[in-house]
C-alpha cells in the first residue's frame, strides 16, 4: 500500500497563510481565517481581505519601529558626532 497518497498522510494547509491544520478545523490556529467553505462567494472575498488587511497593518507597523530604529540611530550618531549638546 502507498502511504505518501493517502489522504491521513498529507497535511491540509490554510489558503490564507500557508500554515498546517487539521481537517476537523474550522478556522485557522495561525491567522484565524475561516477554512470550512461558504455558501456565499462574497463572504469569502471578504474574509481574504481581512486576512490581507491585517498582513498589511503587521508590516507597516514592522516598517514603523524599523524607521524609528533606524532614526534613533542616526540620531545618536548626530548628536554625539558632534561632540554633545554643547559643542
């Protein structure tokens, strides 16, 4: 018996992030997406663009505290560049 086509041996994946779930689940353990198909095509659009909503708010908050990082550095650099506040 082939074992790597049956079905308890392959993982279902999560269309929204890619992540490992079980077939019993009904939403998703990493992102929270809804698995279990809908009767109506928009609530799965709208569902996809929630997911692609909070993937965009993670990353510009990523990018924000990278800038104020990086702008706290180059600050830094400025002001003790210079020798001090006083000169």
């Amino acid at each position: 018996m082939d074992k790597t086509n049956s079905p308890s041996a392959a993982a279902s994946r999560c269309w929204s992030c890619d992540g490992e779930v079980a077939p019993t689940d009904n939403f998703c353990r990493h992102c929270g997406a809804r698995l279990q198909s809908s009767t109506s095509p928009s609530i799965n659009i709208h569902e996809r663009l929630v997911s692609i909503e909070k993937r965009l708010l993670n990353v510009l908050i990523g990018v924000g505290v990278l800038l104020a990082l990086f702008g706290g550095i180059l600050l830094q650099l400025y002001h003790f560049g210079r020798g001090g506040g006083l000169g």
